[in-house]
C-alpha cells in the first residue's frame, strides 16, 4: 500500500494532482487510517495509470469519469471521437498559423525543411529494414485498407499528381 506522497512519486506526478482527481472522483483511496492518511494498493495505481493516459490524450477530467466506468461503449466513443476531432481542428488551426508566419516572412521553405519528402520516407522505410518489394507490399495493403488515407499520405510527400496515380495503380494490381 501506498501513501499519497508514495503513490505521486511512483507516477512522478504531484501530490496534488493525485488530490485532485480524488475531489473530481476519478480516484478514491483503498480506504483512510484513523489519522486521515489516504492508503492506495495496486488497484488505485493501475487506474491512476489509465487517469494519466486519457490525460495525456488530452481528454478532459469530466469525461474520463465515463471512460473509467465503461459505462457504455457508445458513451466511450462519442466521448474518444470528440477528442480526435477536437485534436485534428487543433492541428489544422496550428497548420494555418504556420502558413501565416510563412506568407510574412516570405520563406516558403520553412515548411519543406518540416515536412517528410518521398526521399526521406524511403530513406526511413529501408532503415526499417524493408526492401523495395516490402516498401510495394506496404503500399498495396495501404491502398487495400484506407484507399483514401494512401492519397492523403502519398500527397503529404509532396510527391506529384502523376507519380501518386502510378503508384496507386499498381498499388491496386
């Protein structure tokens, strides 16, 4: 058993926070002695674990609560859908202040010195340890399971309209 002291600094977190989402009632103590010490076993740490995973993901204290609780699958998803889309406006707003800083500053190369090219892609994939056959069957199950995220990622490279519809051509033979 554990100490709120002992428990923060297992998850290197503050004591405080641990406090906190005992009073949003996220995280209740195995049980108190008599002189008030909060007392967490094993049980608490795994779900303090999975508190700090959905907060990394940037979900918010008031919609963990239903996570926790499985409460229901429908209820999980609304709740996981909610974020990935708040996440992707987030990422697509950040995107624009980007191409606003670029337009003033009049470097458009600022962006391509971020961006992964197809040379770069490669250069990764062989470092992974696949071949160009590989690199192809990679290509193929990508086209066969996400057709339109293959387009997405195949413009990401910056790679031009010929080429990705070539390489979606045989993508899909």
């Amino acid at each position: 058993m554990l100490t709120v002291t002992q428990m923060a600094k297992h998850h290197n977190i503050s004591r405080t926070t641990i406090l906190y989402y005992e009073r949003a009632g996220l995280l209740l103590p195995a049980y108190r002695s008599d002189n008030g010490y909060r007392w967490y076993g094993d049980k608490e740490s795994k779900r303090l674990e999975v508190i700090m995973a959905y907060r990394s993901f940037g979900i918010p204290i008031t919609d963990i609560m239903p996570l926790l609780d499985h409460q229901d699958d429908m209820t999980q998803e609304s709740i996981l859908r909610n974020q990935f889309n708040a996440l992707e406006n987030e990422i697509q707003r950040l995107r624009q202040q980007q191409n606003a800083i670029v337009m003033l500053l009049k470097q458009p190369t600022l962006l391509e010195q971020n961006m992964v090219t197809k040379a770069r892609w490669v250069e990764i994939m062989k470092a992974a340890g696949l071949n160009e056959q590989d690199m192809q069957n990679w290509h193929k199950q990508f086209e066969k399971m996400e057709p339109d995220a293959h387009q997405e990622f195949l413009e990401s490279l910056s790679i031009d309209a010929e080429e990705i519809s070539e390489i979606r051509a045989w993508s899909k033979a």
